[in-house]
C-alpha cells in the first residue's frame, strides 16, 4: 500500500505537467489573459509555482525533510529546465515565441514554490500543523 501512495504523489505533478503543456500548444491569441501589465509574466509565475509545488510533494517526505535545500534547489532546476522545454516546444505552435522572459518568470515561480515549502517546513517544525 505505501509503493501506491508513494506512486500516487506523482499524480498531481504530472498532470501540472499536462496542463501546461497542452495550453503551450495552444496557437498565439488563443488564450486571453486580462489586459494589465505583464499578466502574461505571472500566468507564468504561478503555473511554475504550481508546478515546483507539485514536484516537491512528490519527492520522498523524508528526503524532503532530511535535505531542504537539496529538494528545494532540484525544484527550481527541474522547474527551468520544463521551462526551457516549453519555450522550445512553443517555437513550433503557431503565432506563439520563445521567450527568455518567459522562462524568467517560471524561475520566480519556481523559487516562490521553494519559499513556500520552507515556511510550510518551519511552520510544522514548531507544531502548528
């Protein structure tokens, strides 16, 4: 029972995965965001936020625990690197263009997830949860 659930942690990564993939295949145009300043920049924040989130709990909660900053730095390279597959995937889907600022935003988002894990770290090291 534990092989499943540990199995089943995956889960919610690669269907993050998915998402993201498919709405890159999306043709240029075919998404419309609100009309603010970089919206575009944090739909990217957010979706890789989401995405190192999802890596994280699927590591091992023990190795999780027993290396933070080992768990929390693979996030954020695995997070660039799905970045930087996107961006390449996104050159060949019409009307849409690689974007160093893209992948910059997915960075932020990843290393926002990282911020996110270490104070929920913190938060049950001292009981609350």
């Amino acid at each position: 029972m534990a092989f499943l659930h540990h199995r089943l942690r995956w889960l919610p990564l690669l269907i993050t995965m998915g998402v993201i993939f498919f709405l890159s295949h999306l043709p240029g145009g075919s998404i419309h965001l609100p009309q603010s300043y970089n919206s575009d920049k944090l739909a990217h924040a957010a979706a890789y936020c989401t995405l190192g989130l999802c890596y994280l709990y699927a590591l091992p909660p023990r190795w999780r625990l027993r290396f933070p900053w080992l768990a929390g730095g693979s996030a954020v390279v695995f997070c660039l690197l799905y970045g930087l597959v996107d961006e390449f995937h996104q050159s060949f889907v019409p009307g849409r263009m690689v974007s160093a600022a893209d992948v910059m935003a997915d960075g932020v988002g990843s290393l926002v997830a990282w911020a996110c894990f270490a104070v929920w770290q913190r938060f049950r090291s001292k009981g609350w949860a």
